[in-house]
C-alpha cells in the first residue's frame, strides 16, 4: 500500500508543471462544452481529441484525452437538467428528476447535486481503480491465448447483449465488428483478405477514422435529422453543494460508486448502463421510493455519481486486459497504443507505475469538473443557445481534418464518411454502435490469440474448454446466449 501511495505521489508532482496542468484545466473544459451540447458525445470528442493530440508527448496527451472524458460525462448533465434532452447517453437518467427540480424552481441545486454526484463518484471510482487494478493484472499474468480469445469473445457478446433493446442486434453489429477486424492483410503470412484490389484496402481499416465516424459523423447526421430547437433556459438558484445533501445520501453515494465502478468493467457496456443501474438500486433501497421521477434528489445523485464512477471502472479492465470497458474506453485503449504504450497484462511488468499516472490523471480531471461545476456554471449554460448550425460543420471539419491528420490518406476520411453513414443506419434500424467498435477493437486480439491457440495445440480445440479459466469464460458466453434467445423466444410467443 506503502509503495501505490508513493508511486502515486511521483505520478502528482510529475504533472504538476503550469503546462500540463492547463492541459488538463482546458480539456476538462472542452470535456464539459462536448458534454453539454446535445448529440456530441464523449466518444466523439474523444475521438476528434485523439487525432489533435497525436504529436504531443504520450503522457501530456493522455491526461487531455482522460480530462476531457471524465468532463464530457459531467457535462452531460447540464442539458438533462435545464433542457430535459441528455448531453450524451450517459445522461439520460439523470433527465427524471434534474428536470422534475429544474421545473419547481431549482435548477441550480439539481446542477450543485450533480457536481457532488459526478465528483465523488469519480473519486470512488479512482480508488477502485487504484486499489484492484494491480490485483487483477497478477491474476491477467494468468491468463494465456486461450482465455484471451475467449475474453474477446465474451468482450463482444455481453456488449451486445447490454446495450440496445434486442441482444440478437447487439450481437450481429459485433460481429460485424469482428469482420471488419479482418479485412487487409493478416498477420503472420501477410495474405490480402477482403481488400477486392484495393491498395489501400490492404492496409486494413484503421481504427481511429472509424471511431471518428461511427460516433462523430454519425452523431453529426443524427442532430441534423433531429433538428434540434431553439433553446430557453429559466433563471436559476445557487449552484453550490450542500454538504446537508452529502450527509443525508451518503449510503446512496457510496452503493451508486461501487455500482458504477462495477459496470465499468464489464467490457463495452459503458456509463449509460452504469446510471440506470444505480438509479434502480437507489429507487429499491430508497425511503421515499415515490419521489423518484418526480424530483428526487436521491435519484440524481444516484444517476451522476454512478455515471460517472463508470469512468475508472472502465480503465480497469483496459490496464490488465487490453478490452475497454466502454466506447469512450475504447477509443482511449487505441490513443494508448498509438502513443506506445501497451495495454495488457504485462503492463505490471514493463510499466507499473502507468496505472498510477491514470489515476493522478483522473485527479486533474475530478478538480477540474469540480471548478467548473462551481464557478463557470452561468457562462457554461450559454453554450447551450449556440445555434446547431454553427455547431455541424465546425465538427464535421474536425471529423475530416483529424481523419486524414493520421496517416495524411484521402482513404481514411473516406473511412470515416463511409463508417458515418454506416453508424447512421445502425442507430435508424435500431442496432447499436457500441458492439460494432468493440468488434473493430477486439478483433485483433481473438484472432492472433486463436491463431496462437491453435498452433499451440497442434489443431486440437479441447484446451479452450478443458482449462480452468478458459472453460468458465467459455460456459459463461453460452449461458448467457442461451439464456437471451430463451427470454426472446418467450416474448415473442407472448400475445
């Protein structure tokens, strides 16, 4: 314990410099303005972030990128509060009772509320973070071809089954995910596969231009075809925490924490799961079970402290097992190795003190969104009324830029546009995005780790369910298969 707290301390004093420490204040607030603007979310903005950060140093980036995802998860509330529309999914639950407050008058606590939730959530959660992270990277040490493939696996069929109404899309966008995975050459032999002649093709799909357009030019056409409409926002009261607040929830804070944490490493479900779970819970344990939706202060702290407890939760499973807990973790996972360092399980080997400099990061960022939520509230209101026609192609500017800033190829922005269009399908027929990045990402680790298998085995498939690791993570994915297309079986034989 000595030795985290130590390490801890190195990684504080080392981005306590005035650069970095702008880095972070500026990014939070960019996290914050994403956040709060209806149909710009963290994914999005992390994504964009990601291709304006490339040349900085690789630990001055990552606190951007981590600043600005912790800011964009706070962010949201704001638009759930005054506008009943949530800033980003994550959000969405906060939209019950912010706005119910925000109508009798108290906007300004409900957004105080939110501070206090979305801070000491995030606090939790770092602590988590700090605490179990070295703790499963010994049992990941573990962990051997067999049992990666099958994390990626079950990576992909858990997102899909926990995000979107039907698990069945869920599970056919990461599969399709998986595919897209694999097209360009493979790995060992260097064989073109699905690239059709196409030069670039060959090169496979890169990952950051199809984030970009999975979830930025995709959000881009789904704000223009929702057209959003102009915005008034009522006067609103003091926006400063009552610690009377703090004191009466406490319970509440501490179960919405580890809630949320505990969401967050589940692989791709993400912070909008982590909400309405502890929101539910909050409800059942709840006192005053009939105020919920109607106002409850208990249900927005609930809603943002878990929310935003998801975000550490989330780094958790990225640090040791190299698979994201969310989409915004995803794109964060890719910005990792892009700047050289290596998720996984060796990280506890050739990089310990990593884990630590992700949670000092966190730190910079809870300050952050702290200030903001105190001081900075009135002036970010008004970001709110910026017209959506401003908003469009300032973004959709920025999709492209950073697109084509990676690798300078026209090809990636068409990626981007092409994987915009896709993602704008996806959302139009109800199948979500989440599992089809998540397909992308894991896709790199299930096949080297089959091919690793198989050679490994000399062909024979028994490993994969003979040990102990393995065969657990293998009867798991079943069980929940099963157990899915049962439940859909039943509802639709229902009448």
């Amino acid at each position: 314990m000595f030795d985290g707290l130590l390490a801890f301390g190195h990684s504080i004093a080392h981005f306590s410099t005035p650069t970095v420490i702008g880095y972070a204040l500026l990014s939070s607030l960019v996290g914050v303005v994403i956040g709060a603007l209806p149909g710009l979310t963290a994914t999005m903005g992390l994504a964009l972030m990601t291709t304006l950060t490339i040349k900085l140093p690789a630990d001055e980036a990552l606190l951007i990128l981590v600043c600005t995802y912790v800011g964009a998860i706070y962010g949201g509330s704001r638009s759930a509060i005054l506008l009943n529309i949530p800033g980003t999914p994550a959000s969405a639950a906060s939209c019950l009772d912010g706005f119910a407050l925000a109508r009798q008058g108290l906007a300004g606590r409900a957004m105080g509320i939110a501070t206090t939730g979305s801070v000491l959530g995030t606090l939790i959660g770092m602590l988590m973070l700090a605490a179990f992270t070295p703790l499963l990277g010994g049992l990941a040490l573990k962990f051997g071809a067999y049992e990666f493939f099958w994390l990626a696996l079950f990576g992909v069929i858990i997102a899909g089954t926990l995000t979107g109404d039907d698990p069945l899309k869920g599970w056919i966008a990461g599969v399709a995910g998986l595919f897209v995975a694999t097209i360009g050459q493979e790995s060992q032999f260097a064989y073109e596969r699905f690239a059709f002649g196409v030069r670039d093709l060959a090169g496979g799909i890169q990952l950051v231009p199809a984030l970009v357009g999975a979830f930025g030019f995709a959000e881009l056409l789904t704000a223009m075809r929702q057209r959003r409409p102009p915005v008034h926002i009522s006067p609103f009261d003091t926006v400063l925490p009552r610690l009377a607040d703090i004191r009466k929830y406490w319970r509440t804070i501490i179960r919405s924490g580890l809630i949320g944490t505990g969401v967050g490493v589940v692989p791709g479900v993400g912070e909008d799961v982590a909400a309405w779970s502890s929101y539910a819970a909050a409800k059942r344990a709840s006192a005053e079970p009939e105020l919920f939706g109607k106002g409850s202060v208990e249900g927005l702290m609930a809603a943002e402290t878990g929310d935003n407890a998801c975000v550490p939760g989330a780094m958790i499973p990225v640090l040791t097992l190299a698979v994201p807990g969310s989409a915004p973790a995803a794109v964060l996972m890719a910005a990792m190795i892009i700047h050289g360092v290596r998720p996984g399980p060796m990280i506890m080997i050739e990089n310990p003190g990593f884990i630590y400099d992700v949670v000092a990061m966190m730190m910079f960022a809870t300050l952050g969104i702290l200030i903001y939520g105190l001081t900075l509230t009135r002036l970010l209101v008004m970001v709110l009324r910026v017209p959506q026609h401003l908003i469009v192609p300032i973004i959709f500017v920025l999709c492209a830029v950073g697109s084509f800033a990676l690798a300078g190829r026209l090809f990636d922005v068409y990626v981007m546009l092409a994987f915009g269009l896709i993602g704008f399908g996806l959302r139009h027929y109800g199948y979500p995005a989440a599992p089809l990045v998540l397909g992308i990402v894991l896709g790199d680790l299930l096949e080297k780790n089959l091919r690793r298998a198989l050679v490994l085995s000399d062909g024979d498939l028994t490993p994969f369910f003979t040990r102990p690791i393995a065969g657990t993570l293998a009867l798991l994915i079943v069980s929940i298969v099963t157990w899915k297309l049962l439940a859909l079986r039943r509802q639709r034989s229902l009448p």
